[in-house]
C-alpha cells in the first residue's frame, strides 16, 4: 500500500517501457495521424480493442460488487447473477454482428461487466462455503504457510496464511498474533487458537480481503521455509543478513529495493520523505525493479551471445524467481505476466501490443483471485501501466514541445510521471489523502539513481551473501541508496511539497475517466502556444488552490469527525494550529483538506498514546512550524509512543517542544493566531520522567490539557469570544475551569472524546454555562451517563442542534450540543458578537 505504487519511470527502464508502448496497434483514424509540429510526430492515438474494453468492464464489475458486500452482503450474490445472466443472453450475440469500433467497443464493455459480475457471484459462493468448512472444523492447533511479510499493527501483528484444516482442504485466512513476533513470506508455522469462519457482521470485509476466516494465535512454532520456495526463502534472508551489518538509511532503502523488506524502514525519516514527495512506489518492488532486473539480465546474457528466443524464455524465468524471491506483490506479478504475453507474441511471430497484454494480464489475475481487483497496489499497478501505455508518449511529446526539441530524456521521464500519477490520482488521494507536487521534480532527480542502486545492489548483494568475507563492497551500492535517500529529504522540504487532498473515490473516478476521455477523443496536436498556455494555466491554478481557499476562511473553531476521533482545529485565514491527531494520518489529512488546511503554524500534541505512525503521516504529509508536546505522561512505556524521555526527540525533523512557540505570538505560554489568542491553562510539563498523581490504566502518568481561546475579531483590545478546549484527560483541570468566569463568561465548551463522571461534570457545565457545547466521541460512564446534560439532576436546559445555527450573545437561548459521532465536522465561526455553527449532518 503505497503511493503511486507501480509507477514506471526510471531511465534505465526507458527502453523496456518505451518498446512495449511502441508496440501498440495504431488503429486509429488518420486524421489523428496529422501533425505540424517541427519536432516530431504526434504519437498515434492506441485504439481501444473490445479485449481491452472487456477487461476494464470485467475489472469494475468486480471491484464494485465486492465493494457491495458491505451494503448487503445476504441477497447480492443473487442479485449479481441474474445481473450477469441477463446481460450476457442480450449483448453476447450483438458483437459479432457491429461495425462501428465504438459500439463495439461499448458492448464489450458490457460483456466484461456481465462476466465480472458472475465471477464475484461465483467467488462469494464458494468462499461462503469455505467458511462454512472452518466453522465445523474443531482443531486448536493448525499448520499454516504465510503468503506475505506480517503486517505490525497498533495492538498485534497480523499476517495472510494458507490453513491446512482437519479434512486436508487448504483455506486462505488471516492469522492475528502477537506484535512482538513477525513472519515472513512462505513461512510455514504452526498457530494455536481458535479457527473462526467469517461473521455475518463482518462477511463483507473478509470476503473482500478473499478470506474464509481468521484466528487469534496465542503461541506460534515456526517451522522454516515452504519446500517450493526453499531456495528462494533462503537467498533473502541470506541477502537480509548481509545487509544487516551496513548502517545508516541506505541500509534500509536498500532491503526495501532489493529483497521487499520495509519493515525497518516505515518507522524512519526517509520513508516519511519518500512518501511525502511522491517516491514511495522506489520502495514497492513493481514493475520498475523488474525491468531493471531484466534489463541487466538481458544485457548479460547478450554478452554471451545466447540466442534470442532462449534469451527470452531465461530472462522471463529468472524474472519470475525473482518474483518469488520479493514475496510475489501483485505489482511485481502483474509486470511479469505483462512480460511473459510479450515475449509469447514474439515467439508466436505475432505483433506485440502493449495494451493487449494489460488487457489480457488484468483479466487473469481478476479471474484468478477476485479480491486484486480491490487491492490498492493491484490498482495502482493496473492504472499507471494503462496511463503510460496510452498517454505516457504523448505527454512526454509535449513536454518535449515546451524543451522545444531538448533533453528528450527528461521529457520521456516527465511524460511517464504524469501520465502514471494521474491515472493513480483516485486510488492514491482516496487510500491515503495527500498528492505530492513535487513528484514529477522528485522523479527526474531520483530515476537516474534509483536504476544505479538497484543495478549496483542487484549484482552486489548477493555476492556479500555468498562470500561474507567480500561483504564491504556493499559499501557501493549503501553509497547510492544513502545518495537516492539525501535527494528525497531534499524533495521533501521544498514547501507543499505535499498538500492534503479530500475526495471520494467516485468522485475522482468520474473526474479521471472524463479527462482522460475527452483528450482522447480530442487528442490535440502539440504545439508551443498550446504547451504554454496549459502550462500556465495549471500554475495559475494550483497558486489559486493553495492561496484563495485558505485565506478566505474567516476566524473558526473547528471540531474535526475522525471516525472515532476527534481533534479541535483553531485558523484565522492562511494560519492555523491543530490541537489533537487522532489514530489515522491518512483520515486527520482528508479532514485538513475538506477545511482547505495545507499547513499547519503548529501540532498540539495532547496525549501521550499518541503514535509515531499517525505522527508520521501527518508530518509527511502537510508543512508544520512546530511539535509541541503538552502535559505529563510521555515516559515511553511502549516503543511506538510519540515522545520518548529524551526531549531532543524529533519528528520528521521537528523537535518536539514543552511549550507554545514564542515565534507564533508574544510569549511563551500561548500564540496568536490572527485575531485569535491560544493560552495554556494547565501545567506546561514538556517531555519528563515525572508523572501526574493520576495515572492511566496501563500505569502511564496522565495530565490532561485545558486551552483558553479568546478572539478580538474587531480589534478593540477585548475579548468578543471565549472558549475552553479539554481533552479526555481533562478531570484534574477542569476543575479549575470556574476560576476563569472572573475574566468574562464562556461562550464555547470543545470537549475531544470526554470520559468523566457525569454527576461531577454538570456542575462543572452549569457553573461555566457555556453557549455551545461541541463535543468529540462520547466514552459514556458506567452509569451509561453522557458528559452533559442528564435530566436526573433537573436541569431543564434544552439541548438542541441544526445544520446551521446563530449565537448572539446579547440574547438568551439554549444551549446548542453538537456530538462528532452525529453532527460529523463542527464548524464555530468567530465574529464580534455572534457565532455561527455549521454542522455537516444534523441527526
């Protein structure tokens, strides 16, 4: 799962992409074929063959009913069939029988969505069935043989296995263990635990996922390697080890490159670096490392003066050893089935076509396991081979046009890059929130020696692993991988090198597919007045994306839904402080963006739960002045808590701070904000060893949070507004929250996630009788009490919500309650003597 994962673009690769596109059939009109540029010949627009066309159809009818499952996942199967049925009995004996390619070419469509329903229908039966099977299966202990590198979660590890249940049948499911423990791929071990088929509640999900059931392992048995994949098992842990005893970043990109490990290298700066400026899919071996690994292959073998076909069938062999040798990521997979129908057209002396073998190569694996058609980097995979092979020559010719002829190479780098980023744009923002502007710059400086390193490591490496005497000369290629990491630091801390982007997945596929279809239907002829006048008014636009919106954003408190969390925002214009991060980078990032936030004056760290991983994304992914770590109870009790007890700690290269920035307002203590001021009301403790007297349950000290917010929206001098942010641990300063009525009333109660005792809390609200009371998940009590407004007491006040409200404070009313669990995104608009709130939903 990364971004841009699949993305074909070194230099190296150059002429293994660029022959395969060349290969594309040009059944195209001729008037398409006229051009009058001085430079070069417009490149013929690909015709859209019914295969193809069949394979798209087959690969959407796929993604969606399996999508479905989580909507109704009782009566679709029989709904999906008669679907299928029926539209296969009334388009199949139309094919034949058209002329026009475009009707054609729609009624395959057609054809392929039909099949592909039938196929999901055909799939959610016998995997129903299977799970069946595992529901009557008693057994405590089973064999299972790993078909990934286990995944680390926040609580436990977790890892896709092959299970050899009692009756001798092999199931797919998942394994839940320990977080301590890891697995690698085609590792067989023994778990003991329960085998549970899937849940109704949770049919959907596995379904998806193409797994029959799960178990939680209370004690795993390793037993070594699957005997298939013995010697491929054995060369990566051999080249592991060597690379075991170099130090420093490059080590780590190094097992990402070559042997598929990140393990190591997700929790480091550089893959915060990577993934913030657009260079994740160099540490997801795809289709990139293939060609770079057949190409070498190919270029020895010809030094050699083997025959050409042998050639063929030897790279395609030892392509798909190394294959099995990464773990078999479907990037690498579907590249290497590309390949293979290439080198099968040449053997059969019949014309290769780029978008043949996607087509063909996407069908099979669909049809071979449904669930890689809603596998992110089956996707992103599928989409930026489709973006290069039919628009990655184009672009580049009008890059080129805009070089007026010059540096070819680097316009074919170009061209390659944004037509892979933007046929990857709905899967990436949707999967992970953010787009990277510097991509494009990022891959120009970063291709060149990505193709060095892997090229280097691949030939070095393993004769470390071999002859462990001779392991210095992994000097070499740590050199270059050390200099591919210091070009994306360097990519990475260019400003808005990332920005946040929030927008549904249909959304962006109905955008996508309708720009990409009118330019092919168009397919306009390159020219320099049309290269400029796109260029700039794609600058144009993106300046008005990052400037306008911000700044038009008057002084608010916002209260962000985080499904399941919350997290208090505080902006006047292009400025802004976040207060809180939730448990998800990608979902407190699609939060930023729909408030049009691409950087952050500072991070208000509130808890000491928080995690590096939810930390990471968000500094990876938009530009942040400060980390500043509030309260006590940073004593690192676990590895993965954000603020260990060296106070030098850092955060993709922020320090973490004990206090509000002095250069963000006056004083140290608070910040201004525009017309905002944000004080600290309780104890400013920083990173220590001490802990408060209340303690957590996992015995970590807590000190809850109290912020003041006052706004002087009309300059006078005067607070116009107060409001009071807690967190969840707010018990021990709350209290204190009556002292402040002596500097004015309080007009705004933000509570993120509030577990109190509700007696104690409604004399605290009735003492502080706040206008609006905005409120994160609400944890209930044993009594099952909320934070406010139990009629056991008798308080008679009316709790009331809308979509859109008005506050003015020279007027009695009620108090308004807005819960992020119902209300979603919060919106409290600051003016002298009125607020306004705007909720997303009213329930």
């Amino acid at each position: 799962m990364f971004w841009n994962a699949a993305v074909y673009r070194a230099i190296a690769c150059r002429v293994w992409v660029m022959h395969v596109l060349a290969e594309c059939e040009p059944q195209v009109e001729r008037s398409s074929m006229v051009n009058t540029s001085p430079l070069q010949n417009t490149p013929l627009r690909p015709a859209l063959m019914p295969h193809v066309c069949a394979a798209l159809g087959m690969w959407a009818a796929v993604g969606v009913s399996l999508w479905w499952l989580d909507t109704d996942p009782d009566i679709s199967p029989i709904l999906l069939m008669g679907e299928s049925l029926g539209a296969l009995v009334l388009f199949v004996p139309f094919v034949v029988r058209v002329r026009s390619h475009l009707l054609c070419a729609f009624l395959s469509l057609l054809i392929g969505t039909a099949a592909g329903l039938a196929i999901s229908t055909v799939f959610i039966l016998v995997l129903n069935e299977e799970a069946d099977q595992i529901a009557h299966d008693g057994a405590q202990s089973h064999t299972f043989c790993a078909l990934e590198d286990s995944h680390t979660g926040e609580f436990n590890s977790s890892v896709e296995a092959l299970c050899v249940l009692e009756s001798g049948s092999l199931e797919r499911v998942s394994v839940i263990f320990d977080k301590n423990e890891s697995l690698s791929c085609w590792e067989v071990f023994t778990a003991h635990g329960e085998l549970r088929g899937e849940k109704p509640a949770s049919r959907g999900r596995l379904t998806q996922q193409g797994l029959a059931g799960d178990v939680h392992a209370q004690t795993i048995e390793r037993l070594g390697p699957a005997p298939f994949a013995a010697l491929p098992y054995t060369a990566r842990h051999a080249c592991l080890s060597a690379l075991s005893n170099q130090g420093g970043e490059g080590t780590l990109l190094l097992k990402a490159l070559i042997c598929a490990d990140r393990s190591d290298l997700t929790g480091s700066s550089v893959y915060r670096a990577v993934r913030s400026c657009g260079l994740a899919h160099l540490v997801a071996v795809s289709g990139s490392h293939l060609a770079v690994f057949a190409g070498m292959v190919a270029a020895i073998l010809a030094r050699i003066r083997l025959a050409k076909g042998p050639r063929n069938m030897l790279v395609l062999a030892l392509a798909g050893i190394y294959v099995v040798f990464a773990g078999v990521p479907i990037s690498a997979l579907r590249a290497c089935a590309m390949s293979a129908v290439v080198l099968l057209s040449f053997a059969s002396r019949r014309r290769a076509s780029g978008l043949s073998a996607w087509a063909w190569c996407v069908g099979v694996l669909v049809i071979l396991w449904p669930p890689n058609a809603l596998s992110a980097s089956f996707q992103l995979s599928a989409a930026a081979t489709l973006g290069i092979i039919l628009f990655g020559r184009y672009f580049a010719q009008w890059i080129g046009v805009l070089l007026f002829g010059h540096a070819q190479p680097i316009a074919d780098v170009l061209g390659i890059t944004i037509a892979a980023s933007l046929a990857t744009l709905p899967f990436s923002i949707s999967v992970f929130g953010q787009f990277p502007l510097v991509s494009p710059l990022a891959n120009v400086l970063a291709t060149p020696l990505f193709a060095l390193t892997c090229t280097i490591a691949s030939i070095l490496v393993p004769i470390a692993a071999l002859i462990p005497p001779l392991s210095s000369v992994l000097g070499i290629p740590c050199f270059c991988a050390q200099a591919l990491c210091d070009v994306a630091h360097l990519c990475a801390h260019i400003p808005c090198a990332s920005i946040p982007v929030a927008f549904e997945l249909p959304v962006l596929l109905c955008a996508t597919l309708t720009v990409f279809g009118v330019l092919y239907v168009l397919w306009p002829t390159p020219s320099l007045p049309a290269a400029i006048s796109a260029a700039c008014l794609a600058t144009g636009a993106l300046v008005c994306i990052l400037i306008v919106p911000p700044a038009l954003h008057a002084s608010e408190l916002v209260l962000l839904d985080l499904e399941g969390d919350s997290a208090v925002l505080v902006r006047d214009g292009p400025s802004a402080v976040l207060i809180g991060t939730g448990s998800s980078g990608p979902r407190l990032l699609k939060a930023l963006a729909r408030h049009d936030v691409n950087h952050l004056d500072a991070l208000v760290v509130t808890d000491a739960s928080a995690h590096t991983r939810v930390l990471d994304a968000v500094c990876g992914g938009i530009g942040i002045d400060h980390v500043i770590a509030f309260g006590q109870g940073y004593t690192q009790t676990k590895e993965d808590t954000i603020a260990p007890n060296n106070k030098n700690t850092q955060i993709n290269g922020l320090l973490l701070e004990s206090s509000l920035p002095n250069s963000c307002g006056a004083g140290n203590g608070y910040c201004s904000i525009g017309h905002l001021r944000l004080t600290s009301m309780s104890d400013v403790t920083g990173i220590s060893n001490s802990s408060d007297e209340h303690e957590s349950e996992n015995g970590q000290g807590i000190s809850g949070v109290l912020f003041q917010l006052t706004a002087d929206t009309n300059g006078d001098g005067t607070a116009d507004v107060t409001a009071l942010i807690t967190d969840e641990h707010f018990k021990p300063t709350l209290e204190r929250a009556h002292c402040l009525k002596s500097n004015g009333p309080i007009d705004v109660l933000v509570s993120l996630q509030p577990r109190v005792d509700s007696s104690r809390d409604e004399r605290i609200a009735k003492e502080i009788h706040p206008r609006v009371i905005m409120e994160g998940l609400v944890r209930t009590n044993e009594a099952g009490s909320d934070l406010i407004g139990s009629s056991s007491t008798g308080d008679s006040r009316h709790m009331t919500a809308h979509a859109t409200s008005r506050v003015d404070k020279q007027k009695k009313s009620d108090v308004l309650l807005y819960k992020t669990d119902t209300c979603g995104d919060v919106v409290c608009r600051l003016l002298p003597d009125t607020m306004y709130i705007n909720a997303d939903r009213v329930p």
